[in-house]
C-alpha cells in the first residue's frame, strides 16, 4: 500500500523578520573566540491556527559569521514542520539603511532542527562599513520568509491493482481505440477506462461508433506529452514530472473534466511558482476558478512586486491584463481585508551584552546542535 495526495491544496504564509543587533561591532569585535547571537522566538501562523516558533541565529567563527534559521525545539509542532517548505532573502543592513552585503536568497524543501540562510558577514566586509557600525552600534538582519505547507492529506491505494492497470497504459493488447497526437503518434487505449473516467471521452467515443468512423480521434490542441500524461493518470492515477507539464495539463484537465487530476495541477503550480511564472500562474487559477490558488498567487506578486514589476513577463502584459491584474490584487476579501501580503516581525536584542556569548573549541564552524 502507497500513499497518493488527496485533493487538498496548502497552506501558506509571508513573513518579515527584522531582527536588530545593538552594540553589534563592539561584540563581533572584542570576543577572539566563537561567538553565537540568538534572537528572540517568533511566531509564524500557520494554517488551521496552528503557530510555528523559530529564531534567527548569527554565528562567528573567525573572521564569519553565518546567520541560521533555527525551530524552537519546545514547540509542540516540532515534529511537522518537516513538511514546510521555505523560501527566504536576507539582506543586512546598517543603521543608514544601506545594504551591507549581496543579499542571500533559497529554497528550503527540508526543515529539521535548522538551515544555514548564507554567509552573512565577514571581517573583510564589516571592515568596508567599520565608521557607520562602529558610531551606530547596530545592525539590522532582515529575512523575507515565504511558508508552503505540504499538507498532503492521504489516502490509501491498491499499489498492485494501480501498477497492474498502468501496464495496459499505450498497451497495443487488447487496445479498441486510438488517439492520434498533434504529432500524429498513435496512444493506444481502451475505451472502458476513457469513458469510465472522463465524460467527454466517453461522448467522443460514443460519437465515433455512431457515425461507424474508424475507431480512433485526433487530439490535436493538447501537446502530445500532456496528452499521454493525462491517459496514464487515467489508467494508473499518477503523473510523471507533473512539473514540468503543469500548466499544460490543468487545461487537458478541465477540457476532459478529471476533476480529480486538477489538484494536482494546482498543487504544481503553486509549489513551483517564481517570478518568472507567477503571472502565468494567476491568469490559470483565475481561468478555472482556482481560488485557494488565485489567492495565494496574489499574494506572491504582491510579496515579490518589486522584482515582476520590471521583468519581461510584465512588459509583455497587454494594458487590460495589467488594469485586471491590479485590480484583483487590490480588491478586498469578502471579509473586508485586503489580500495578505506580509506579517512584519521586528525583534532587537536590546542591551550590549544580551546576545548568547558561547565560548567553544577554535575549530567550531556552526552553531553546536543539541541532541
């Protein structure tokens, strides 16, 4: 027995940690050996109102120093937050509000006790902005965070029965019916699985026997890969690289009314959203009325503005795709409220000496682990 998704879209939330770091150049500086600043638990909410607790930590070792994202390991979710995945950017930043560094920016698909974010500082850097941190005395650590909950409900399938159906996949035995590619590719098929699955097969084939035409139809507003992706989902209720094929396959899906494959395709697209797609993305989820997946797609433009402002995707916009697109993301919820863009979070270290001050071995390289 295996476990497939049930049809259950995800969670998500957008975060803005500010964290500042008083007396930053005195402690980086008057301290020889390792040195390990934690910042204050924040708390990210989550869906069904369940809130996740982490913390910023720099860590010195020499002349770097590497901020983390760490769980608080008394947060009685610990355990789920292994089905998180994690986009950030860090940025560091002075007291004038000048960039100290290239920001760092990534994907964490697996969250356990804690991820490195980047390479933050190092004593070369610092050196360059010595006059501003030294006569401000602080720094400014900020880290945009975007939270996808994985939160595959599943269900349980005859693994065997599934695997034994998909060997009749593009099967020339036993076949009864044809459908003929864009391409002109043959996919062999038969017409008890199409017309038990999708009501549009089965009027296609119903048709085709009614007007005694030859037993095959020509597909050709679907690409062939989406095409034969769709028939294995048929036969067997899996995908291959779903990914890639996504955008596509929603379509096929809604043309056949599989209604049980468009979630798939929605959790796709909204796992795999970017700046280069996020536009795209929308325009989907708003064609097939998608709206766990429109919203969360609003709030990725908004989150990201700055960046698909100016992209290409943008300028090839036709005036009234842009007026209809603005014009979304500012409509209100039925609730009254905008749509979410980020929860700020500021948190400080307030005295000089506040910071966690760990003394370790000089050969140290990251924050020791509990166990």
């Amino acid at each position: 027995m295996s476990s497939t998704p049930k049809l259950k879209f995800f969670g998500y939330c957008n975060v803005k940690v500010s964290w500042k770091l008083k007396n930053f150049s005195s402690e980086y500086f008057n301290n020889p050996n390792f040195s390990l600043f934690q910042s204050p638990v924040f708390r990210v909410t989550l869906s069904n109102y369940k809130v996740a607790k982490f913390k910023l930590v720099a860590v010195r070792n020499r002349n770097t120093m590497n901020i983390f994202l760490r769980k608080d390991t008394e947060d009685k979710y610990y355990d789920e937050y292994s089905n998180l995945i994690i986009y950030y950017e860090m940025k560091l930043r002075d007291f004038f509000m000048s960039e100290l560094l290239n920001r760092a920016e990534g994907k964490i698909e697996k969250m356990f006790y804690e991820h490195k974010l980047g390479k933050c500082l190092s004593s070369k850097d610092l050196s360059r902005h010595i006059p501003h941190v030294i006569k401000d005395k602080m720094i400014e650590i900020v880290v945009l965070l975007r939270f996808i909950e994985n939160k595959e409900e599943s269900t349980y399938v005859n693994t065997i029965m599934s695997n034994q159906y998909e060997k009749m996949f593009n099967n020339p035995d036993y076949s009864d019916f044809k459908l003929i590619t864009s391409e002109n590719e043959e996919i062999f098929v038969h017409k008890l699985f199409l017309s038990a699955r999708s009501p549009v097969f089965d009027a296609m084939i119903n048709t085709k026997l009614l007007e005694g035409t030859e037993k095959r139809a020509k597909i050709d507003d679907i690409d062939p890969k989406s095409l034969k992706e769709l028939i294995r989902f048929i036969y067997s209720g899996r995908v291959d690289e779903i990914d890639q094929i996504a955008n596509e396959l929603i379509y096929a899906a809604g043309k056949y009314e599989l209604e049980d494959l468009k979630p798939l395709c929605v959790r796709s697209l909204g796992i795999n959203i970017s700046n280069d797609n996020c536009l795209n993305t929308f325009v989907l989820a708003d064609l097939f009325m998608e709206e766990d997946l429109k919203k969360y797609t609003m709030a990725f433009i908004k989150f990201n503005y700055d960046k698909i402002k100016n992209s290409e995707q943008w300028k090839n916009l036709t005036k009234e795709q842009v007026k209809f697109l603005l014009d979304k993301l500012m409509t209100p919820d039925q609730d009254g409220s905008n749509v979410n863009l980020v929860t700020t979070i500021t948190i400080q270290n307030s005295r000089a000496m506040q910071p966690q001050l760990v003394i370790v071995n000089n050969d140290v390289t990251a924050p020791v682990i509990p166990r």
